[in-house]
C-alpha cells in the first residue's frame, strides 16, 4: 500500500466566483495547502491569494514553475480551459479542471491523450455527484430497485440575469454546454453507459436581441447504448423573478419504479420583504464557518484521491464522453438530422 501523502499543495488558475470559492474550501481542507492564485487580474490574484497566505500571479505559467505544487485547479472560462490544463500537465502537475472537460472535441482528445502520456490525473469537477440527492439516487439504481432505467428526463434551466449578467462569455458557450453537461454527466453515470445518437432543437430569440448569439433552449432527445431513451433540457432566459436561479430535475423511469429528483426545493423557503426564495443547500452552504456540502466533497475527493496515490473520478476520459455529446448536439441543431457520437 502506497505511503500517504501529508498534504497535496495547490495551484488555481481563475480567481472569478468558482476559482475564489475553491480557493477557500483548499485553505479549509486538513489534506491540502494553498499555495498560489493566478489570475490576468493581478489586484483579483493578489486579494484572492492574500485572503488565504498564498502566492499572487497574474501568469499562470510562472506558478506552474514552483516545484512545491502537485495539483492545478482550473477555473477559467469555459472556452479558455485546455490550454492550462495542457500546460500543467506538461510542467507534472494533476488537474482538476472546472466543467466541462473542454469547449471542443480536438481540444478534450488532447488533454486524454497528455494525461495519459505524462502520467498525470485529470479530474472533470462535475460537483452533483456529490449533491447528496444525486449520489441517493445512483445508490437506489444500483441496487436493483427501480430495474433496468427506460428513459430519463433531465432539465437544468437558468434564469435570464445569469446568463447576460453573471457572465461575460455567453456567447462563447451554449446552455447544452453550459448546463445540461451536469445532468449527462449524471444520467451516463447513473445508466453506467454511453451516448449512442442525438437529434437536437434549438431557439434564438431573447438573447440574440441582447446581442448574445446562442441558444435560448435546447432539447435534445438521445438513445443510450443500453437501449434507454432520454431527453436533456437547456434553457436560460427563465425569469429572473425565479425563487431559484436554476430550476432543475431528473426523472427516471425504470422497468419497476421511478426517481424523481427535484433540486428546486431543497427543504428550506425564505420570505423577504426583498423577495420570495428557495435557497440552495447540498452544493454549498456554510456551517461553523467552513463550507460544507457538495462542492468541498469534490474538492476533497480529489486531494484524498492524490494523497492515496489512486485517480480521481471523474477522469479526462469521462469528460471527453460529454464533450463528444454537447458537441453531437450542437452540430444536430446546426444541420438538422440526427447525430451518432461516432462520427465526431
């Protein structure tokens, strides 16, 4: 049995709203120890690093060159993350690297390929399958209970503000890539199977008139390789008087039961003289000061995972299966047929 590793020492490239709360949840980890944030903002970099006794860059490339570090986290923009994941991975470093994998299907193949050739883990941060819902729900699959799953309906829908105000990169992106990427990481891992084909809609109305060029909603129907059929849901220009800012659910229909997860109502509902919510609870929530739930179990997964000297889950190879499925239903709502992921 390999010796345990004390601590693994880590790296974030991005210091926006993912890359500043991770940056926190490895300063609270006992496994783990911060020790540099780049980000092209250098006063971000330098308040985001300072908060926690870290390093401050504003060039990724000059933190890959301290010895002392053994993982990367990327959080950078979506489109924006294969190059450092190629970076640290040539430089011997693991990675975790935001969702998805990569932005296109050349750029995911290329990252297998480097993880492999150097040896190095990659790690895909698809949070849910720590969202204790989710993980319940993969449980009660296994377990037989509900018998072989038929056909899944999974939606994932955001409110308008986050998609023309929370991100300055919308357009790059589209809510199939953005969004549903979570629910077919969770279905293939439910299923435990593969994308077969896909046939994709798609609408532009609302943003297109903001100037943003992508879809509105997507759906996409596919067959899995089991012989399961399921539809996955995109959409965000909910609303933005939403009590939530993603309304999302899986159903599951099996040959002797179903599951239906609601995330929209998580047990707790809160009126303000400002507005009516349902706040979310198993991704992140504070307790003790220190952030708890699902988020930090990924975290943690992946620095216990490194200490152990065992690959984290879900790995590059995992990410490329979604990235292929986001890419089939992109180019079937572009050419308007039916897409088998093989011909990508």
């Amino acid at each position: 049995m390999p010796e345990l590793k004390e601590r693994v020492s880590v790296g974030i490239v991005g210091a926006g709203i993912m890359g500043s709360q991770h940056a926190r949840i490895y300063s609270e980890l006992p496994g783990a120890r911060l020790v540099a944030v780049a980000d092209i903002n250098g006063e971000t970099a330098s308040e985001v690093a300072g908060r926690h006794g870290a390093r401050a860059f504003t060039d990724y490339r000059e933190m890959l060159e301290l010895r002392e570090i053994d993982a990367i986290h990327v959080a950078t923009p979506d489109h924006l993350h294969a190059r450092p994941v190629l970076d640290s991975l040539e430089a011997g470093k693991h990675v975790l690297v935001e969702k998805p994998l990569a932005s296109g299907v050349e750029d995911a193949r290329l990252i297998v390929e480097a993880s492999r050739r150097t040896g190095r883990h990659v790690m895909v941060n698809y949070t849910h399958r720590w969202a204790a819902p989710y993980a319940r729900t993969r449980a009660i699959i296994e377990s037989g209970q509900i018998g072989s799953p038929l056909m899944v309906y999974a939606r994932k829908d955001d409110a308008l503000w986050a998609a023309t105000e929370m991100m300055s990169w919308t357009a790059r992106t589209s809510s199939a890539s953005y969004l549903s990427t979570h629910d077919i990481d969770l279905v293939l891992w439910f299923l435990d199977t593969d994308v077969e084909s896909v046939y994709a809609m798609g609408v532009k109305k609302v943003l297109i008139e903001r100037g943003i060029d992508t879809e509105d909603a997507i759906q996409a129907l596919v067959r899995f390789r089991s012989g399961a059929i399921g539809t996955f849901e995109s959409c965000w220009v909910l609303p933005d008087s939403m009590p939530t800012t993603t309304d999302s659910f899986i159903e599951i229909v099996g040959e002797k039961g179903t599951i239906h997860v609601d995330r929209i109502h998580e047990g707790l509902k809160v009126a303000t003289e400002r507005k009516y919510e349902y706040p979310k609870l198993s991704l992140s929530l504070e307790i003790d000061g220190r952030i708890r739930g699902g988020i930090r179990l990924c975290l943690e997964h992946f620095v216990e995972s490194l200490r152990r000297g065992t690959a984290p889950q879900p790995d590059a190879a995992s990410g490329l299966r979604i990235v292929l499925v986001s890419a089939a239903i992109q180019r079937s709502i572009a050419e308007g047929r039916l897409v088998r992921i093989g011909e990508l």
